[in-house]
C-alpha cells in the first residue's frame, strides 16, 4: 500500500532547484525510462497542508496563471471524478478518502501534466504545478506515478504548510519492524524522547496518564485513570500519527503526547486475507523464564522462574470490496484468540493460579460517498475475552510443588463494544464541515464459585505475608463488577478566505464509571499474628497469645460522571510566500460529579497557541518551525470515586478461641475494644472538595525544529522543546486540622469540620473554602492563605534535545533506517497525574503507592513536602533508538530496533520521623524522609545503563497478486536481564518502642523488576 504523498518532499527538493528546462526534461526522461526515483518525488512535492484529528485528507496546488486552465481528480477504484475549480492560479479538493487519486491538469483541451499522487489520511498533498503551453498539438508534459517502497518509509515529511510536527506510520512499515503488532503504543515508543513507564509510554517528561487515543477521530482514552484506551485490532489500522506534544489546536488539549489510528476502507475491488501470529510457550530459547532475586535477608523477592505461558495464537480474516459499485464499500474483520493458559506463583500470597483466557473480536468499516461533496464512514467493532482461574494455596510459599490439589475457581467477562460515525461534506467550494460522533462501552464481570461464603485470610505482621483461608479471590469485595461507558460528538468548520484559513468547532464528551464494591455480606476476616506494636488498630491491647480476627465493614462507589466540553477557532495565514502563522485560542470546560449527581469540579481553561512554518528556500528543502502554547488536560473520573462519594469503612477486633474446620470462619468470638471507625459514610457536601478558586492542571509549551533534506533519501529533524508546568489539581488532607484549626481561630470557633476531610487545591495557591463555618447548616466562604498552610507551587519543567536522521527506502538503496537521539533533563516535585516516585510495582516505590489522577498524596500533609524537589522519575539523560529494515531482492528483509538509555532515577521514601504524630504515622512510609534521615527527590539511586536489541527476519512472496509474508520476531534477542527498579520504601511504617525510629524494612532495596526476557512471535499473512 502507498503511503503519505507528502513525505515525498525529500524527492521534490531536487527537482525543484533544477531550471523549467531542466524540469521538463526529467520529466520525460521519467516517461521514457520508467519511473525513476527522483522524478517520482514531482507528483507529491511542495509540502502538505495539515488536517489535524480527520480520517480524510486532501491536495492542493497551482496551474499556471492563463486562461482555460482546468482540473479533473479521478480515483478509478471508488468512481471517483470532479472537477476542481481554480481560482487565481490555485485549488484545492479536501475530505478525501486515502488513496491514490489521479490528477490532470489541461488547457483548452490540451493536456499540461497528469500526476498520481497519494492521499493520507490528516493531510493535504500539494501537486507540482505544470507548465503552459501556447502549442495546441503539443503532447503531454508530464505523466508520473508513485514510488509506494519510498512513501512507506517516510515517516517525519517537510512539511511546510504547517506548525505541526509528528511522525506518520504506515502498517506496512510496522509490519516489517520487530515492534508489538497489537499496540498502537509501539509508533510512540520508537522515538527516543518516549519511554515506557508501567508498560504505557511517558511521553516529553509528562506522565503517562497524560497521553490521548485516537480512532477514526474519537477520542477513546480510558478516562477513568487517564492511562491507556480502548481500541481497534491493529490489524485494522491503516496509519498511525504520532505527536509527541504541542498539538493543534482541533485535538482535545493534552499536556501528553497524542497517538491517533485511521482504520482501512474497501474499494470497487474485492480483497481477503489472512494473519496469524503464534506465541511460543515459555521455554530456554524462544520465550525465556524470568529470573528470580532475592533481599537482604537471603530471601526470594522476584519468584519468576516458575512461571509460564502455554503456547497461543492470534488470528485474523479480514475482507473487503464493494457493497455498491463507487458508492459503498466495506472492510470487514474477524478475529480469534482460542484458548490458552499460563501460570502465575505469588510468594506474598502463598498461592500458585492456572488461568485459561480466550478472546473474539469483530469490526466492520462502511463507506458511502454520497456524492462527491459527501461522505459518510461508520465504524463498528465489538470484543468478547473471558478467563477461568483456579487458585491453589502452597504450603511453602517457594515450593511450587506444595500447592493444594483443590483449588478455588473464578472467572472474568470483559466484552466491550465501538461505534464512530464521521460525516464530511464540502458545502461550497470555500466553505466546509465534518462532524463525527462514537460511542464505546466497557464491562467487567466478575464470577467465583465460591461466592456466597465468607472470605478468611491470614496475615502476619511480621513477614507481610497473607494466604487465604477460604472463600474465592473475587469474595474481598462483592460485587466487583464495573461499566465504562464514553460518548462524544465533535462539529469542525473550515472556511477559505483568500490567504486566511478560519477553523472553528467544538467538541463533547461525557464519560460514566459505576464501580459499587461492598464488603462480602457473608464476613470478611482478617487473622493477625505476631503484631510487632503492642496494641491493635483500635487503640486496645493485642491479646495475651498475640493472635486477634479482623471483621471488616467497608462500602463505596456509586454512578460517576465527567464531561468534557471544547470549543476552538484559529487562523492559519499564509502572511509570506514562504511563511505560516497559526494562531488562535481553545476554551476547554470540564465537570465532575459525585456519586449524588452533583458537580463537585467546575473548570475553565483558555489556552491561547501560536505556530510558525518557514519554508527557508522556498523549495521545502529547510523548514524551521515553531509553536508555543497552553494545554491542559481533562480530570479522570477516579477522582471522584476518591473523594466524592459516601464511604464506610470499620473494622472490629475480636479475640476467639477456634476456627471452623471447613470455613476457617473464627469461633469463640470476643469483641476486644471499640470499633474502629476510619469513615461513617456520611457524604460530603459537594462544594466543599474543592477550592472556590480552582484552576485546571495546565502548562506551558514551546517548540522549536528544524528539518533539513540532505539528499534525495537523507534528511534530519534536529528539535527542541520546554515543558513547564504552572498549576496541577491536587489534594491536602486536614487530617492534622491545619485547615480546621485556621477556620476556628478566624472568626468560625463552632467549625466542626472539613466534612470529607481532605480537599481539592492548587499547590502554591490560597484555598477558597465554602462550607459549613458557622455550624449551624449555613454554606460560608473563607481563604486559607498560602503563606499559612505553606504549601510549595508544582514544579516541572522539561528540557530536550532532539536529532532524528532518517533514511527512506528506494530502488538503489533498498533500506529504511531512523536514527533517534534525545538529551533529556526533567526537574521537579511531581510527575503529574501518575506519581512515579510513591507508586509501587513497576516503579519501585512504596507498595501501597498510589496512581489516582488528582489524589497523589505529594502535598497530602505539609511534611511530605520536604526534599520532594530534584530529578523526577523520567529524567533520562541521554536516548538513543534506531530502527530500521533492510531489503534483499528475493524477497528476504531483517528488520531492527535498538533501544539504549542511561539510567533513572529513584527515590527513596519512609516515615516522618516522629513517632508522637499519629497523622503522618497512619500514612506510614510516605516522605522523603529515609532511616530518619532528608534524602532529597531522585538522589537515591540511578537504574543501570539499559540497553537491548529487537530483529525481525521475514520474507515476502509476491504471485499474481497473491501475497505471502513469514516473519520471525525476537524481542530482546540477548535475553539481557538488568535491573529497572528496586524497593524504595526504607521502613515499615511502624515505629519500634525499643529504638524510637522506625523499623527497617526488610525488602528495602531489594530489586523490583527487571528488564523482560526473550520473547519470540512467529506470524504468517496471506492477501489477494
């Protein structure tokens, strides 16, 4: 498949410099010789016109200033043909469906050049202007077709028409690269100022719940977390863009990067195919075990060798042609996971699970060119995957072959579905519309067989190590099902006024989460033994024997709501010949509500752009471009399943005497103290979980590059951008009372009380607190200065340096090479939306860290401030990637990445070294403060100098239109396992009475994962 005419512009640079003469002489050199490479480049040069967030794209150009110059456009596989009006010596024809398209270029009759140019998706391709001629009998100029080889590998084109800078990947490119063929992350994660953090990219130093996903223009970002999507099979995208930050002004504001997928179409002919992938199981070779390590104490902390993934497949029939000859095509697909097993060993748990998974999906792509102004593409997809585990305790847990032979059963139900509509009409020849609206929901079902008996687990306080005793893993919490549902509509005008390109729109999206999880009806218990403290969560004396059963309360959740509102309008002037200026303004409106329906956030933010594009020679052979801008991102809906809804949470201490031989439920039961009470469930009063002044998390951007063409296959992007953050929606808890306390000593002494006990603010910035202050149900204002609460502003700022050489595939060089370089240097005291420094798991941190967009805990009370300011979590100094595919004319080609960085950084975190504040106590390992000593943020510890190389060996086969291509994909081909992360949380969180400090955490330091082992891919694809 032909991709992305505009970034033929490389072949354009040369043609360009040579005189008309010269030109014309090519020209027919082309015809006669037979397509020679750097001719081809005249049919897609001059740069491109950006048409940022469409699944059309468009071309543009100039005929020569005399009379009885027209245009026709034709597309022989759809019936497409119009002619295209020209005023002033120009036109141009957009919402464009991608593809080749044929354009000729006559004068009274007498043809002046046809060209074939192709057309991407979010572009507009200029065609080379022709030249006249006085001749009535002369013969054509100029007949060109399209190099599809060179198109394919040209992923950053000059493109002189707009500020916009991003990289466009065709699926055939990425077929041929040793990258993930079900992740649409894998485009993101070959630049070199990505990387992965948590298996989601973090892209230009922002945190990885700050990206946004594109499908045929919607917007399906999971907003529940901000991390990750729902998306379309791979399979069945066409190109993939990528923008790694100061984005148009037409895509929802993000302070992330933007990736946005355009599905595949039918056309007047009809094509099948077929694809399978295989996954070996785990073995020595292909899919290797991972490694285990240990702790200071000489046990295991990674238990990995055990393990395993039986073997599995993924495949894929896909069909596409027409339904009505040049008005109504499809692309249909199905696809089909059979069933497959692996097997997980969990030290902490003290059980070893067997899961089988198995999944379906199917998606249909309809197009009707209504007329040729009109089009109308609806997409629909939908997935069913399910898994069946079974649960078996071990006696020791580092024996695998102590697992009981009875094991607890549970299962999983995760159907979800997609629907996106996109119109786009062309109501005048300067007036024109597309609007586009989607649809998607996503459910999880949870089933056990259990279910209905009572959940008993046992856990020791001095190893940290819990096993259950009975009940199924699903039965903590019931139920635990959960619906995600997003709907948006988007309206976009464009309007032609002479150099002067007005865009305006908007766009809406509401989002709604229902999670209502509850404590199991039938008891939860909680044994304990050998508790280091000598009194229990209650305040009460542990038993004489040391031992006590936990029976937990816990209920929450409810319906969640968020929308999100933007309306946009830009200019983009052609002020010069050579010059583009884009300015303009986004209004971005978000609202969250609680689980009574009432809104609790309400925010407003204006972010002014301005973008330029300086063809420096004219001939788009140098372009130097620069944006600067605010953005902001939309608030996840977790944040209000956090904060904004009624919770009850207690726990009740018993001594007892026996346990029940089948149920393990205790027996003998004696209530031990007062129940404790963390929350009642009273709910809240919706305006009092935000500051009266809240402003939306938003920063500041400037851009600059530079992409030079340095041969006819040669070019470099040299780019650099800062990144500062100036206001972050975050959270301060008043569990010390110093909002309280402010409160009653100004004027409210009957105060009782910040209701939900914590609240929304701006770090660095007064709260403006309404609620009741007279406590007698009367809603007053108050500010709590800053100066008081002592609170320091959000710091992050991004430095980068950027240099891409690339090298695109042609006849004589039969190769395509990327080389990515990037010098990074990220400071501050918070990561964003995803704290990296406190989250535990992949990142090291503390094990109850926390992810929740809004809700981070780096400013939850005033101490945990203290040395939070240095090198953040993503501060990778120097990146290199260099990806690439070499050709062999028998159909062989390897294909490669390599991926090198230097290390991270870490930072430790343990308890405020004051065993008399209960508050700080009860968060337990949560500052900066380690062995009671201030270790400044990313001070602690650099992760190793990682590297690893990925090939990609295939071979294609091409009979009589019948295409068949093997490839063998290795990922990290070495097997190299170095470390990534280690525990960062230096104590326990509890204080030892003998010592006064807090006690050493055993695991501390201790390695927490490391890089992932060989793993091997085998696919086969069949097409006619």
């Amino acid at each position: 498949m032909v991709q992305d005419p505009c970034k033929a512009t490389a072949r354009a640079n040369f043609v360009k410099r040579e005189s008309n003469a010269g030109q014309r002489l090519a020209l027919r050199h082309a015809i006669g010789s037979g397509l020679k490479l750097g001719v081809l480049a005249t049919a897609i040069a001059y740069g491109c016109h950006a048409q940022a967030q469409s699944i059309t794209g468009g071309l543009h150009g100039q005929v020569p200033a005399t009379a009885g110059v027209s245009v026709q456009v034709t597309r022989a596989d759809i019936g497409f043909a119009k002619a295209v009006p020209v005023k002033d010596g120009r036109y141009s024809l957009d919402y464009l469906n991608p593809g080749l398209y044929q354009v000729n270029i006559a004068q009274n009759g007498t043809t002046l050049g046809q060209y074939t140019v192709q057309v991407v998706a979010n572009t507009s391709v200029n065609v080379p202007t022709p030249q006249a001629t006085s001749n009535a009998s002369a013969k054509t100029l100029a007949t060109v077709t399209v190099d599809s080889h060179y198109l394919d590998t040209v992923t950053n084109p000059i493109d002189v028409s707009t500020p916009e800078l991003s990289t466009v990947y065709s699926a055939e490119l990425l077929h041929d690269l040793p990258v993930n063929q079900t992740n649409i992350d894998a485009v993101a994660l070959l630049n070199s100022n990505v990387r992965s953090a948590g298996g989601y990219p973090q892209v230009a130093g922002n945190s990885p719940s700050e990206n946004r996903y594109y499908y045929n223009e919607f917007d399906t970002t999971y907003d529940v977390t901000g991390l990750g999507k729902t998306g379309f099979p791979q399979e069945a995208v066409q190109s993939t863009q990528f923008i790694p930050g100061s984005g148009n002004l037409s895509w929802t504001s993000t302070t992330g990067g933007v990736t946005s997928a355009t599905l595949r179409q039918g056309t007047n002919t009809f094509h099948f195919g077929y694809d399978v992938y295989y996954y070996p199981g785990t073995s020595t070779l292909l899919n290797a075990r991972a490694v285990d390590t240990y702790n200071s104490q000489g046990n295991y902390e990674l238990f990995e060798h055990a393990n395993s993934t039986g073997a599995y497949t993924q495949q894929y029939a896909w069909l596409s042609g027409p339904i009505v000859k040049d008005k109504l095509f499809f692309y249909l697909l199905l696809g089909d996971q059979p069933p497959y097993s692996y097997k997980q060993y969990s030290p902490g748990n003290s059980d070893v699970t067997r899961t089988s998974a198995r999944g379906k999906d199917a998606l249909v792509n309809i197009t009707w060119d209504i007329t040729k102004n009109q089009s109308l593409n609806v997409a629909g997809y939908k997935n069913w995957n399910t898994s069946s585990t079974y649960t078996y305790n071990m006696t020791n847990p580092y024996e695998p072959s102590t697992a009981s032979s009875q094991g607890a059963w549970n299962g999983y139900s995760g159907p979800y579905k997609m629907l996106i509509g996109n119109y786009h009409w062309q109501i005048t020849d300067d007036l024109s519309m597309r609007a586009m609206a989607g649809d998607m929901r996503q459910d999880a079902y949870y089933v056990d067989a259990k279910s209905g008996d009572p959940f008993v687990e046992n856990c020791s306080a001095t190893t940290y190590i819990c096993s259950m005793l009975y009940g199924g893993v699903n039965d903590y919490y019931a139920p635990t099902d959960t619906t995600y549902q997003k709907q948006g509509i988007k309206l976009e005008f464009n309007w032609n006024l002479g150099d002067h390109q007005l865009t305006f729109g908007g766009e809406k999206y509401e989002n709604s989460y229902h999670y209502e999880p509850m404590t199991n009806p039938n008891g939860n218990w909680v044994y304990e033994y050998g508790a280091q403290d000598q009194e229990m969560g209650n305040g009460s004396p542990v038993p004489a024997n040391g031992q006590y059963v936990i029976s937990g309360d816990f209920s929450a959740g409810g319906n969640f709501r968020t929308f999100q509102k933007g309306y946009y309008l830009f200019d983009t002037w052609q002020a010069l010949p050579h010059l583009v200026i884009q300015a303009g303004a986004r209004l971005d409106q978000m609202r969250n509500d609680a689980s009574t329906g009432a809104s609790f956030l309400q925010l407003n933010t204006l972010s002014p752009r301005l973008g330029a594009a300086w063809d420096v020679h004219g001939d788009s052979t140098m372009k130097i471009g620069a944006n600067l801008g605010n953005y902001t991102l939309p608030m996840p809906s977790f944040l209000a399943y956090k904060v904004a809804t009624s919770v009850v949470n207690t726990a009740t201490y018993y001594s007892y005497t026996g346990m029940n031989p089948t149920t393990s439920v205790p027996t003998g039961l004696q209530q031990v103290g007062p129940v404790e009470v963390v929350t009642d469930g009273a709910m809240p009063n919706p305006v009092s979980l935000a500051s009266r002044n809240l402003k939306n998390t938003h920063q500041y951007e400037l851009q600059l590059y530079l992409q030079q063409q340095l041969t006819s296959s040669w070019s470099l992007l040299a780019q650099t951008d800062v990144h500062e953050l100036k206001d972050i929606v975050e959270q301060t808890d008043d569990q010390s009372g110093t909002i309280t306390d402010y409160v009653r000593t100004h004027g409210y002494p009957n105060y009782p009380g910040l209701l939900a006990g914590r609240i929304q603010f701006n770090p660095g910035r007064s709260i403006v607190l309404e609620d009741n202050l007279l406590g007698n149900g009367t809603m007053e204002d108050i500010t709590i200065p800053n100066s008081y609460l002592n609170m320091p502003p959000p710091k992050r700022r991004y430095y980068d340096f950027t240099f891409s050489l690339q090298h695109s595939r042609t006849q004589d060089e039969p190769y395509v090479i990327t080389v990515n370089y990037t010098w990074t240097h990220l400071y501050g005291n918070v990561d964003g939306y995803t704290n990296l420094t406190e989250a535990g798991g992949a990142y090291g941190g503390n094990v109850s860290g926390s992810v929740w967009p809004g809700y981070s805990g780096v400013w939850g009370l005033q101490p945990f401030t203290a040395g939070f300011t240095g090198p953040l979590t993503g501060d990778i100094r120097n990146a290199l990637k260099v990806s690439g595919v070499y050709y062999w004319n028998n159909g062989l080609r390897l294909g490669s990445v390599f991926n090198a960085h230097t290390g991270e950084p870490f930072s430790c975190v343990g308890t405020v070294p004051d065993p008399n504040n209960l508050v700080t106590l009860s968060w337990g390992a949560w500052s900066h403060y380690c062995s009671g000593k201030l270790v400044p943020e990313g001070s602690t510890w650099r992760a190793p100098f990682f590297w690893q190389l990925d090939l990609d060996l295939g071979y294609d086969l091409n009979l009589h239109g019948h295409k068949l291509s093997f490839d063998l994909n290795v990922s990290n081909v070495t097997n190299r396992q170095s470390v990534t992360s280690r525990v960062m949380q230096t104590d326990t969180g509890v204080f030892s009475q003998a010592t006064n400090l807090p006690v050493p955490n055993p695991y501390y330091y201790a390695i927490n994962s490391l890089q992932l082992p060989r793993s091997t891919t085998v696919s086969v694809r069949y097409s006619f």
